[in-house]
C-alpha cells in the first residue's frame, strides 16, 4: 500500500504586531529652564573664546558648565539632543578657549619682541647723538 499522507505545507500569513511606542523618559519639570541655562552658557562660553581676556574665562565657563551638565545627568536628568548639543558646545568652548589663550600669549610675545626693539632703537638713536 502507498503511503498517502502527503500534507501540503501550511503556508501562514507574517503576523505583524502593533508597533510599540518609542522609549518614554521620565517628565521633568525644570527641563525647560535647566537646559536654557546650560545651552546659553555654552554659547557664551563659544562667543567669547576668540577674546583676549575672554578665552580665558571661556574655559572656566566651559568647564563648569560642562561639570554641571554631568551632575545633572547622573541625578537621573534627561538626555535629549539639546543636552548633547549643549555638552558638545561646551567642550567646543573650552578647547576653542585653550587654543586663543595661547594663540594670545604668543601673540602679546611677539608684540613685546617689536616694542622692546623699537626702545632699543630709539635708545640706541639718541645715545649715538649725545
């Protein structure tokens, strides 16, 4: 006898399931406030790095506020792109910071180079006249 319990292969429909909503993190109150404060500290930080005197106090604006970000984000603070934007702003200012400090000291070196020689000269000038 034949062995007539051939099956045909049950061919299922994809089961599609119903999309979760994306990762919701905790509601924060003071988001709004908190990251106004840090972001416009790390623009400031950025605007003035290119200054003289302000490069220097860019980095220590940077760096703080860069330290405050952190705390705030290890006390459970959310982590949105406005948190990064601000983290990469700050790092952005601190080592633009570093960068014009000493571009201005090298600069404020080279400028005393050329008015001690200019004393020199004059000095030199009216020694050979006397």
């Amino acid at each position: 006898m034949e062995n007539n319990n051939y099956q045909q292969p049950v061919y299922q429909q994809p089961v599609y399931q119903q999309p979760q909503p994306p990762y919701q993190q905790p509601f924060d109150p003071n988001y709004a406030v908190i990251v106004k404060d840090f972001l416009t500290k790390a623009i400031v930080s950025c605007a003035i790095s290119s200054l003289p005197v302000g490069s220097i106090i860019a980095i220590n604006m940077a760096s703080k506020n860069r330290k405050a970000l952190l705390e705030y984000l290890d006390k459970g603070g959310l982590h949105t792109e406005k948190i990064k934007v601000c983290s990469a702003l700050s790092r952005g200012g601190r080592y633009s910071g570093i960068g014009f400090t000493i571009f201005w000291g090298i600069y404020l070196i080279y400028f005393a180079i050329w008015i001690a020689a200019a004393i020199f000269a004059v000095i030199a000038s009216a020694a050979g006249q006397i």
